[in-house]
C-alpha cells in the first residue's frame, strides 16, 4: 500500500473505467467527493453500488455525461435521480453481486473501499460493510482506501491486508448512522404479532426500519436466539447485550451474530469493534439459501410495499417508481421455508399514511413482484397474521382481507368476488 494523498489517488481512474464503492455504513464520502471532482476531467465513467449513505456529488448536471451511476440497491439519496433517468438501477439479488462482479464484461477497475487503521500485523478491517465489496476487491486493478480511525475492527471475512490495496489516504470521518426510530401503537402491534411466530432457539433475519425495531423490541423474554441476517442495527445489539441472543442453538456459525453488513448508531459500531461474537461475512455467503437452510426454526421477516389477493409481494417499487430494489428478500424467503421449522413472514401496515389500502386487490400498474405468491408464507398487518401456505386463493384472500385495515375490508371482499369465482 502506497499512502498518498486524496488528489494523487483519483488520477488513477481514467475515461472508460468500472468503478466499484463500498456502502451503508461505509460509504467513503471523501473519496467520492473527490471522484466527482476528478469526473470533470473525464469520460464514460461507471459508478457501481449498493446502498450508499450521503450526498452523491458525482449525479449532476454538469457530470450526467462523463460519469454513469448504476445502483443494485437504491438507498433515497439516488432515488429521485434513477427515477428520473438521471441514474440507472440494476436487479439482481444481492446474493448474485459477488458474482456480477466476477464476471470479465463487468469487473471493476478500481475499487473505492473505506478502513480501519491497519493493526501490528498490517491488517486493515473493512468494518460494518462487506457486503459485495470483498467480490471488487479481489476483481479491482487498483483499490483506493480511506484509512480511517472512525472505523471499528470488525471481524469474519472483514479483515484484509495492507497488501490487497494499491494506494491508502489518510481521511478521518465518521461512519453513517442511522437516526433513532420512535415505535408507535401501530408497529408495536406488528412486531407482536410477529414476535409470537418466533419461537426460543430461533435464528433471525430482520432488515432495518421502524417493523424489525418493533419485532426487536418484542422478543426480549425470548431464550437463546440467533442472528444469521443481511444487515443488523441496534436492535439486534441490544438483544445481545441483553443475553437474549447467544446464538447457542445454531447450526452455522454458532455463537456468533451473522450479517454482511450493519448500520446503527455509534453504539452499534462499538459494540461490533474487535468483537468475536459478531461475524461481518460477504453477502454471496450470509445470503445463500444451502447456508441459510441449515439453521433449524430459520426466521425470515422482511417488509412490503403491497401484497396482492393471492399473496404476491411487491417491496421495491410504487408502479413503477423505483424505491429500493429486490435485495435479498428472496434469498432469504426461500432459505428460511426450506429450513426445518423455518418461516417466511412479510410484515407490513394495513395501509398507506394516506390511507389506500396495502393490502390490494390488482398490483399497481408496472409494480414487479419481488417475492412470488409461491413463496410467502405468513403476512402480519396489525390486525393480525394471514397464514397463506398450503391455501386455495380463495383461502388466500379471506385470510389476506381479515388483515386489511377494516376501512378496505368490504371493498376487496367485492373485488374477490369478481375475481375469484370460488370466492
């Protein structure tokens, strides 16, 4: 590893290059602010990502043609550009994007990572975030790294050596955080329906946002829980700190909190630095379905935009507005009903804050289905839980109208009656 400055490091992206950038928590603002800058000077760049945190000063006006932002998964600062043709999204599930990026049309050029301090032994941990940035590690001519004091030494496939990188900079920042989430009566109330689903011994997978904080909050008289996730914050932190997670009773990885990447607050990053409890791993690996089926009582709780009559799952766009991506839902959907014990949960608000009912009759025009009706098993509102696996669609959408909001109930019993004509 060369250490040099921010400047010297960007003039070795040229015109034409594939470039890879780390995420969530990781995402390196200084060195991204510092691409832009370098962009004015060339041409037919791309940009690959997940979800980045931050501003994104490469998406302007000024930029559109010399620098192409292509996101797997959008997080709301590259929305509004994606929608608006600003900025390209690319589906895949996340347990394809190691291998997106292994493949030679794709592979990055250069690959812009943000770490820890290297300790005694020259080994630098790639923190909070792997995710399918160890795949453009490995892939990248050149990798450019943060050396950054704010990031915490993380372990599992987190730890690389000075070696793997072509040019360090100095650059102090702290990491994203998420801001704390306030419950309400209506999420309490998901999250405990969903609690009761969840036996003792159960290992976990639960994304971010106020329903898995509620789930969260709710299990905290369960006994030996286990963590093999995507991502974890805060909740799953103070689950453990509280001996409720021990991860005793896993099959992978026993004893340790399993996710390729975390964001949380600063509590959060200092519960996972030098902690041999919590296992950072890439996404190709915590996102397998052979590896996820292993688990016994393998719990999967993941969230919606809008399910249909029949149970069909849309959780990454509104039509055909882009707000997310496909992610791992699937993954992890079809490993935890392949598990023994195992269940799939979609949890979700009956309705909209505008008050249009989630639950639907039709997906809205140019939605895409990210989980397929085939696959759900159980779908928690807060009027309670529709089990729908192993049920006709007339079965099916009596369960799913007994979960709706009672304002939408008589207008979907309608609706069923046209469509269904066993209904």
């Amino acid at each position: 590893m060369k250490r040099v400055s921010m400047e010297e490091a960007m003039q070795s992206i040229s015109s034409g290059m594939r470039v890879w950038v780390q995420g969530m928590a990781n995402t390196p603002h200084g060195l991204l602010a510092e691409f832009a800058k370098r962009c004015n000077n060339l041409t037919d760049v791309s940009l690959f990502h997940l979800h980045l945190e931050g501003p994104t000063p490469w998406i302007t006006e000024s930029l559109r043609h010399r620098v192409r932002d292509i996101s797997l998964f959008i997080g709301p600062n590259v929305r509004q550009a994606v929608n608006d043709g600003r900025a390209s999204y690319l589906p895949l599930f996340l347990s394809e994007v190691p291998w997106f990026i292994r493949q030679t049309e794709f592979r990055p050029h250069v690959a812009l990572i943000n770490v820890s301090a290297p300790d005694r032994h020259g080994y630098v941990s790639l923190g909070p975030t792997i995710e399918a940035t160890l795949a453009a590690i490995e892939q990248a001519d050149i990798v450019i790294a943060q050396i950054n004091p704010s990031v915490p030494r993380v372990m599992g496939d987190a730890l690389l050596s000075i070696d793997a990188i072509t040019y360090g900079v100095d650059w102090n920042e702290p990491l994203a955080a998420s801001e704390p989430r306030a419950s309400d009566p209506l999420t309490d109330s998901i999250g405990r329906y969903v609690s009761e689903l969840i036996p003792d011994r159960a290992t976990l997978q639960l994304g971010i946002g106020k329903i898995p904080d509620a789930v969260l909050s709710q299990l905290i008289h369960h006994r030996d829980l286990g963590v093999h996730s995507e991502m974890i914050s805060d909740g799953v932190r103070i689950l453990a700190e509280k001996g409720v997670v021990t991860g005793h009773y896993k099959v992978t990885d026993p004893g340790q909190i399993v996710a390729a990447f975390a964001l949380g607050q600063q509590a959060m990053y200092d519960f996972m630095d030098d902690n041999p409890a919590v296992s950072i791993r890439a996404v190709d690996y915590t996102n397998n379905t052979a590896v996820i089926r292993r688990n016994p009582r393998m719990m999967s709780v993941n969230s919606a935009v809008e399910v249909d009559l029949t149970g069909q799952v849309v959780a990454e766009c509104i039509g055909s507005q882009m707000l997310s991506g496909v992610g791992g839902q699937m993954d992890f959907v079809r490993g935890a009903s392949l598990a023994p014990d195992g269940k799939s949960i979609i949890a979700l608000p009956s309705q909209t804050r505008s008050g249009k009912s989630r639950i639907v009759s039709v997906l809205t025009p140019g939605a895409s289905v990210t989980t397929t009706r085939n696959h759900v098993q159980y779908v928690v509102t807060e009027y309670g839980v529709a089990e729908l696996h192993g049920r006709t669609l007339e079965e099916r959408a009596r369960q799913l109208i007994s979960v709706a909001h009672p304002d939408n109930r008589e207008e979907l019993t309608q609706a069923a009656k046209r469509m269904l004509p066993g209904f």
